[in-house]
C-alpha cells in the first residue's frame, strides 16, 4: 500500500511581525484606502463636470495646456483624447464596412 503525501499546513497569522514586513503591510493598506477614496471623489468630481458641460452646452474643454481634450461623450461621460482626434479613426481600413 503506497505512503499518503502529507497534508501541506496553511500559513497562519505570524506571532511576531518583522518591523519591516509591518511598515510594507502598513504602507500599502494606507495607500489602498487612499485610492478607494480617491476613486469615489474622482466620481463625484466627474458627475459635476459633465452636468456643468451639459448645462452650458459645452462637448469640448482644452486641458493639459492645450495638448488634449476633454470630451462630452454621448451626454453621459467624459473621455480625454489627444489634440487632432476630433473624429474616429479607422485603426482596420482594410475591412469591409456594412452599409448604413
């Protein structure tokens, strides 16, 4: 009858936690919570933006000196995109289009 492989043991919570691992978990749990609360001001940020361009029938708003746009898209977000995108381009001309 072959031996059984032993059963790996799970880690479990260290007892003593290396000043430098709890300065690193420290760290990077200050930095997760900062960027949960940056995303949901970024959102409440963005909100305001495109009802304010909605309200005074703006779709185009130059930003980074002049080097990009930001764009109303659709009346429901905003996209940026470097100058001169004006339009869509066609990244495939090679393929067939189906009629409009």
């Amino acid at each position: 009858m072959a031996k059984r492989a032993k059963q790996l043991k799970i880690a479990t919570v260290a007892d003593v936690v290396p000043d430098v691992v709890q300065d690193a978990v420290d760290t990077y749990v200050d930095t997760l919570r900062n960027r949960q609360a940056t995303q949901t001001l970024e959102g409440e940020h963005r909100e305001r933006v495109i009802a304010l361009m909605k309200e005074h029938g703006i779709e185009r708003v130059e930003i980074d000196e002049g080097e990009k746009d930001l764009v109303l898209v659709h009346n429901e977000r905003v996209k940026i995109k470097k100058k001169g995108s004006r339009g869509t381009i066609d990244t495939n001309p090679g393929r067939i289009k189906p009629d409009a």
